[in-house]
C-alpha cells in the first residue's frame, strides 16, 4: 500500500515520563495514586503510536514481515515489533494499549489508545485529528461513567479518569505536510495554528478533569529515507550525517515552541503536571551515534526497495508485493522509511525513561506504581 503508506506517514510517538528530583513544587503537583492503583494511560497521537487503530478503522490486513520480530504476526503497528508506547507500558507493567476502534480483543482496564496513523492536528474535523481523538476520548468517558452509573463494569471510573496519565504525540505529520508544499517561512507560520489544537486538546482534556499530561516533541524528520529519497538538485541541504538540514531545522523550532506552551499550560493549571519531552535529540542521536546503538545504515530502511542509499521507494513500500525486508531489523534505525524499527523505538523509550530530555524532569516510572 505505497500510497497509504505515504499518507500515513505519520510518526508518532507518544509517551513519557516522569521524573521525580524536581523542585517540590513539581512534587507536590506530581500524578497521585490511590494505594493499590493501578496505572491509567490515554494515548493521542499518529502512526509513531498507533497500536492497531487504523488497521481496525480500515479493515486493513497487514501482512509479515510487519511485527516479525516480537509479536510474529502483523497487529495493526508500521514497526517489525513493539513501538515506544509499548515499551512505556512495559515499565509499568501494564498492558499494551488497546486501539479504542478495536472490536474484539481490547480490554481497556488500564486505557486505551486513540492514536491513529496518518492524523495530523489539522484540519481538525477530519479523521482522526487530534480533536476527532479527543472526542472519542470523551465519548469512551462518558460510556465508562454511565455503565458505573447503572451498576455495571465500566473500565475506568471517574477517579481512574482523574489520575491517568495522558499522552499526546502529534505534529510529525503537520510539519512534514507543511514542508513537502511550502517554503520554509509559510511553514514555520503555520507553526501556531498546530500549536493551538495541541493547546486545545490539552484544555478540553483538562475541563473535562484530567489532571497529568505528557507530551511529546517532534522527530529527526529530515532524517527519513521517505524524505531523502525525494528528488533534490544537490546534496547543501545535508548535513554531516546526511540529513536534510531545513526538516530537521523546522522540527527544533517546532519543538521549542511546543516545550514553551506547555510552560505556559503548566503556568495557567497549577493543579496539574505537565511533562514536555523533547523527542528531537533522541531520535536524532540514534543517526549521528548509530554505531553506539549496533546501528549500520541509520538512513536506509529495512523494508523497502530501491537499495543504497536508502532503499525507499515511494511506490514500492513495505507491504507491496515482492518487496523483501532486511534479515536483521536490530541493526536498522528505521524500518520503513517513515517508522522505526522496535530496536530503535527501544532505545527512545529508554531515553524517555532517563528523564534526561523532559521538563520538569519527572519519572514515567513514578506514575501511579502499583
Ligand atoms: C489476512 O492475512 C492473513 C495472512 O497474514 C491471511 O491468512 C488471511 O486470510 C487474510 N485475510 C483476508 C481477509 O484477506
Ligand atoms: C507485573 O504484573 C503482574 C500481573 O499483571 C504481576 O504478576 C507481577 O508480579 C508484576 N511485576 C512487577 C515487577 O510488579
Ligand atoms: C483486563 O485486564 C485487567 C488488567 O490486566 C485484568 O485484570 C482483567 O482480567 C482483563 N479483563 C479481561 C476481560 O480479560
Ligand atoms: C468537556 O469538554 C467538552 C468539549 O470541549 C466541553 O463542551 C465540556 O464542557 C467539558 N466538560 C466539562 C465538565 O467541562
Ligand atoms: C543547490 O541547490 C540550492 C537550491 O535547492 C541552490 O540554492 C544552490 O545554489 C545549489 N548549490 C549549488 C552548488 O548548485
Ligand atoms: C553523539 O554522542 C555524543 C556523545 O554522547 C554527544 O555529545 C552528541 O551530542 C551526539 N550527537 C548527536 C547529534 O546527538
């Protein structure tokens, strides 16, 4: 499915962490559990995070070599195995998410994830922009409360809804969209009205009583094969690892701008806590540092046609037919030329965990322990 493939080009990731030194402040803000809880996630965000919601939505049937290497058959990610909120839900020992549009098999006691692959957060009464995700969300609350209400099992009561963890992972879409059909400066203007849906989201979420939230920046986008096999007229544009300069650029300032509106998010609710992670120099460190990570070609997928230099074919992606995939996935940074491999999501999740890359510096391990 190339041309599905191109559009759901969205990355995403979400998930996060928490740290805990933080000032008391941030302590005393910091996600509270009752004894015996156990942790609640509620994901948004696009294909970086989609456990399933898109094959579902669509009656996709992926095939292998999708999730080959860890959970042998296809589930519905663009990965070869687990993606970053797989991990996130392994330190808590939780779950995975199940997709919130997945019929059979879901069991939403510790969440659900509304992250859909190709969402964007504009325009924003599409499917499934972010604003479509959060009112799913809403829609999924309401259903929970009211079956409490009549005496039947809901998955998540109102307390479980207050202190659940929310993820949001969004924009990788939007500014790739924006760069592959503006220039530079129209892109970086359209930066706001992104911006604000985050901040909307974040708002409704909030009246509604969520009160923990953990967002994440955007990716190494110039870093793709998807976007360094398409057609150039000399190499300036690259850096020193080979990288498209002017996404990578768009995505540093997008990230500045949303870790500042979460400042601002965090200044106007003090009674919640807001964790910014900065997805940015992580994913772009697994390229620059690729040997460190047993990384071999950091720019070429796994999955894909064409060979060196980055073995991506817009036409000819993944799952088309007589497209063949690497024998070793470990030693890929991306899979597909618009995800990552589940060795490379691995190690995101690791830095994640670190805390190193968040504001305020909270642990994700510290939400809600059981
Ligand atoms: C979906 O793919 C699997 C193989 O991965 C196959 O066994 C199954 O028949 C397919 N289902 C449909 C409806 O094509
Ligand atoms: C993880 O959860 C399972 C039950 O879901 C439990 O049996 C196990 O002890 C837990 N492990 C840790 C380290 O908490
Ligand atoms: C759903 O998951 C919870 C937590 O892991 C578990 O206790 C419960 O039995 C599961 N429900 C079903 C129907 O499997
Ligand atoms: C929840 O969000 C919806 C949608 O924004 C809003 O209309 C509603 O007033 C909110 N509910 C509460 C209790 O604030
Ligand atoms: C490379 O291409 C850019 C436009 O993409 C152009 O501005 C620049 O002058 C070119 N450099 C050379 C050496 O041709
Ligand atoms: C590569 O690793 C070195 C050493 O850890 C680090 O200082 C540097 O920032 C990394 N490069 C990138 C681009 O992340």
């Amino acid at each position: 499915m190339p041309a599905a493939g191109a559009a759901l080009l969205a990355l995403a990731l979400s998930v996060t962490v928490l740290a805990l030194p933080a000032t008391a402040a941030a302590a005393a803000a910091g996600f509270s559990c009752r004894p015996g809880a156990r942790p609640v996630l509620f994901n948004f965000g696009d294909s970086n995070s989609d456990t399933g919601g898109m094959a579902a939505a669509m009656g996709w049937n992926l095939t292998r070599p999708e999730g080959r290497a860890f959970f042998s058959h296809p589930t519905g990610r663009f990965c070869d195995g687990r993606l970053t909120i797989d991990f996130l839900c392994e330190s808590l020992n939780i779950s995975y998410l199940s997709p919130y549009l997945k019929a059979l098999g879901s069991n939403y006691s510790n969440g659900a994830n509304f992250a859909i692959a190709g969402a964007a957060t504009l325009p924003r009464d599409v499917r499934f922009a972010l604003h479509i995700q959060v009112q799913q969300f809403l829609y999924f609350r309401d259903r929970s409360l009211e079956l409490i209400s009549q005496g039947l099992s809901g998955p998540i009561d109102a307390q479980g809804f207050q202190n659940a963890l929310y993820i949001i992972d969004i924009g990788q879409n939007d500014v790739n969209a924006l760069l592959d059909n503006f220039p530079y400066d129209q892109v970086l203007a359209k930066f706001p009205s992104i911006l604000a849906e985050i901040k909307g989201a974040v708002q409704t979420l909030y009246s509604n009583g969520s009160r923990n939230f953990w967002i994440h920046g955007t990716g190494a986008l110039g870093c793709l094969p998807q976007k360094l096999a398409m057609p150039r007229k000399n190499d300036s544009d690259l850096d020193q690892y080979g990288c498209l300069k002017t996404y990578n650029r768009a995505a540093v300032t997008f990230n500045a701008a949303l870790g500042s509106l979460c400042d601002q998010l965090s200044t106007q609710m003090k009674d919640a806590t807001i964790v910014y992670t900065d997805l940015f120099p992580i994913k772009y460190d697994l390229v620059a540092n690729h040997t460190k990570y047993g990384f071999n070609n950091p720019l070429m997928t796994c999955c894909g046609h064409g060979g060196p230099p980055y073995n991506y074919d817009i036409n000819k992606g993944c799952q088309s037919p007589g497209v063949t995939a690497c024998d070793d996935g470990s030693k890929f940074v991306n899979w597909d030329g618009v995800h990552l491999t589940q060795a490379a999501n691995a190690a995101v999740a690791a830095k994640i965990l670190s805390s190193q890359y968040s504001k305020p510096q909270l642990k994700f391990d510290k939400f809600c322990r059981v």
